[in-house]
C-alpha cells in the first residue's frame, strides 16, 4: 500500500530544505530566537533554500528527483532486471490506452463501474481534527498520546540482524533503524511491539493482531493496525507508519506474485519501499462510515474506504493514483491518474482474519470514477488479537517466506536519535505549514 518513491519525491525535496533551513536558525527552535533568526528570519531561510524545481514540482514528474531518491529508485530497478510479468504488461498497456483516449473529454454521469474517488482535501481524517488532543492537525509516531515502550524496542532489536544500508541510502535516513529476522519471530515481535498499554484495548477486537498482505505486488509482507488511533465515533482509524507495524521481504520469496517483477533478489527493493513509508511518516486512514454501513451505532466494520498521508496529515490525503507512472514505468505526469482504495471483509472471515483489498484506478481528467480493478490482494491475519496463530495463514505465510528474511522498521539506536528525528519533522511541519505547502493532495 505504500505511495512510490517518485511521488514522495517533491515532498522529500521541501522536507530536506526546510530541515536545512531550520538548523541554520536552530536558535528559533527554541522559544528564544536571536534578531538573525526570529519567525521571519527561518520562513526567509527556509524560502532561500527551497530552489524553483522543488516547489513547480509539487506532485507531479517533471521536477527533479533529489539525486538521492533517484539513486535508490535506480538501484532497485536494476536489482529487479528487465523482466516484466505479462499482466504488468498487459496493465500497462490498458492504462496507456486509457490515457489515449482522455482527449475524448469522456466524463461519468452519475454512474461509476468502479468505486468512486474521494477527495483528497479535505481529507475523510479532517473530522478527527476537533476531536484530537490540541486539535493537532497530524498524527504521525511522534504525535501518538501513547508511545511504544524504548525499552521493549531496544530488547527486540538485540534479537535481531541489524541491515546495513547501502553507501546508497543518504546518511540522515539511516538514523531509521532496520532490522531482520526469520518470518515466525518477526510476527510475535510485530504484535508485542504494538501491543501498547493504553492504545490497544481502544482499537476494535477485529482489527487487532498481525496481517498478512497476501499477494501484494509491492514488496511489502506484514502489516499491524492495533497500534493507531481509532474514533468511534466517526468510525474510523488511522494508523501511523512506527515502529514494528510494517514488515518488508529482505529478499524475492519463490513465489513472489507477478513472478516477482517489482521484488529483488537482494533487499534492495524492500528497503526502497520502506524508506518510502518510514521517512516520510506515512499513516494509513479507514473509514468505515463512508465506504459501507452509514449505522454508526450497530456498525459492523465490514468495509472501509482508505486514504493515505504524509506525516500523518488528517486534513490532506495523497493521490494514490500517483503510484501508477512509478509501478508501470509510464513516463508521464503523477496527476494523470487518480486511485480508489477500499478493504471488505470476506463473507466467511471469523473475527477479522479475511479481507479484501481491491484497488481501483481512473483518470484525473475524466473525473472522480476509479473504473479499473487492478493490483488488489487478500490481507488475512496470521496472528490474531489475543496472539495466537490464526491457521490456516500463519502457516501459509511461513512456507511462503521460507529462508527469505523479514526486515522491518525497528526504532532508533538511542533516545537522543528519536529525539533527533523527532525534531526533524516537527521543524518540517513547522516551515510547510509557515509556506503553505502540506495540504497538498
């Protein structure tokens, strides 16, 4: 479920400068600024080093990757080789066709054969805002009321391969903390990590335990949803990228799907699709009202509609349709495709353990209607909320994985590197908000 490199790219590049921008005037961080770098001092800065290319290129292809990204996109592509399985192509193929046909000005009446996109600003987390401590308009790890316990993470991590980043990473994004481990321990880990005190009874019993993305052509395997915040009252939950709670192959599992056209052999694209989530904070939204059961009394959290977004921002959604150029390999703008991402349950699922994952696709310039179906999965727990392997998946996944390792995002090496990059993206926020660059759909 992870948005593209070549999406996070324009954002990366604005993190990056206003982080620079910041600790030129780190002074102002502080409540005491000198005369050189009060408010307006930083906002200047921080405008000085935001170059044209970075803010022409919100959101779309044409601006320049940060030399950085580009060398991890590079890097993966190469470790995949040229082989492309037939239904990538045959979807490529399709999309292209599609985006022929867009000078047509064909539009939908009322009408979807697909599921219909909604809008990305404001965002379907913007009612959560009133309704969250402070009325922060973000929750990204930083900001949950309740953090995962250091100490717990630090135990987890002595029993772990610790990945080493290749000299292709940029130094800054190693202070993220990866490690590795075989597929039955990185699922007892993945729970207890997110099994907080004072967050995990708040999460719905169906919605507890590890899943398994079954069948997902980007390299991504595992995923948690009971550390989050859940509203009951608008049915929803959002669910920050942190530690733990996502899990990717170090490797391409035999039977990978798509013959494994978007894996690599060596951790290489595991790695790029976690730094793509990880770095930029990435939460993951679900509404229950919005996509199924209007009921919000006897609701029975049986499908949602899911948003994603940059540093947890609850009033501004990502075009998830920008994933398609990057997936496909289409040269052409992140705006041309828009994207609809549902999760049903399956009618024989007990508790939660089954569901569906469609994705749907359509054109920016043909309306909001998301008409094709493509690159969905099953996501079905392997490990449910009381901790118990729930068969026949846990076993499934075992085999599945076989002697790949399961590398995930697994904390920081010390308190004052949370600290650090922490402060990081709270300086981020601070200077997007000052530009008015965050809400960006």
């Amino acid at each position: 479920a992870s948005a593209s490199l070549a999406a996070l790219a324009p954002r990366l590049a604005v993190l990056a400068a206003v982080v620079a921008a910041v600790v030129a005037a780190s002074s102002c961080i502080d409540e005491s600024c000198s005369a050189e770098g009060d408010a307006s001092g930083l906002l200047q800065l921080a405008r000085d080093r935001i170059d044209a290319t970075a803010l022409q290129g919100r959101g779309k292809s044409e601006s320049t990757f940060p030399m950085a990204l580009a060398q991890l996109q590079q890097r993966a592509v190469g470790s995949r080789g040229e082989h492309v399985h037939p239904e990538l192509a045959s979807k490529q193929q399709e999309f292209t066709q599609a985006l022929a046909q867009t000078g047509s000005n064909q539009s939908w009446n009322g009408w979807c054969p697909g599921f219909e996109v909604h809008p990305l600003v404001p965002a379907q987390t913007a009612p959560l805002v009133p309704i969250q401590p402070g009325n922060l308009k973000y929750l990204w790890w930083g900001d949950m009321p309740t953090q995962q316990p250091f100490e717990q993470l630090q135990e987890f991590n002595k029993n772990l391969t610790p990945v080493e980043y290749p000299d292709w990473v940029p130094e800054n994004l190693t202070r993220l903390r990866m490690g590795q481990t075989d597929a039955k321990t990185a699922i007892d880990m993945m729970y207890k990590a997110t099994k907080v005190d004072g967050n995990f009874d708040k999460i719905p019993k169906k919605l507890r335990g590890v899943m398994w993305m079954k069948g997902n052509a980007i390299p991504e395997i595992l995923t948690v949803f009971q550390y989050g915040m859940w509203s009951d009252s608008q049915k929803t939950l959002v669910v920050p990228t942190a530690p733990f709670n996502w899990a990717w192959p170090a490797g391409k599992p035999k039977d990978a799907p798509f013959g494994g056209s978007l894996y690599c052999e060596d951790q290489s694209c595991g790695l790029m699709t976690a730094l793509a989530q990880t770095v930029p904070a990435r939460s993951f939204s679900f509404d229950f009202l919005e996509a199924g059961d209007k009921s919000t009394k006897n609701n029975k959290l049986r499908k949602a509609y899911m948003q994603t977004a940059s540093f947890g921002n609850l009033t501004g959604a990502e075009n998830t349709g920008a994933t398609i150029p990057m997936t496909l390999q289409i040269n052409i703008s992140l705006d041309t495709f828009n994207g609809a991402f549902t999760m049903e349950e399956e009618p024989d699922s007990k508790d939660g353990s089954s569901w569906k994952r469609p994705c749907y696709w359509g054109l920016q310039a043909i309306g909001k209607c998301a008409f094709l179906e493509f690159g969905g999965y099953s996501l079905v727990k392997v490990m449910d909320g009381d901790g118990k392997p729930v068969q026949p998946y846990y076993n499934q996944f075992v085999k599945y994985m076989g002697d790949i390792p399961v590398m995930m995002w697994s904390g920081w090496k010390d308190q004052a590197t949370k600290a650090a990059v922490k402060k990081d993206i709270q300086a981020y926020l601070v200077g997007c908000e000052t530009l008015g660059l965050c809400t960006l759909g």
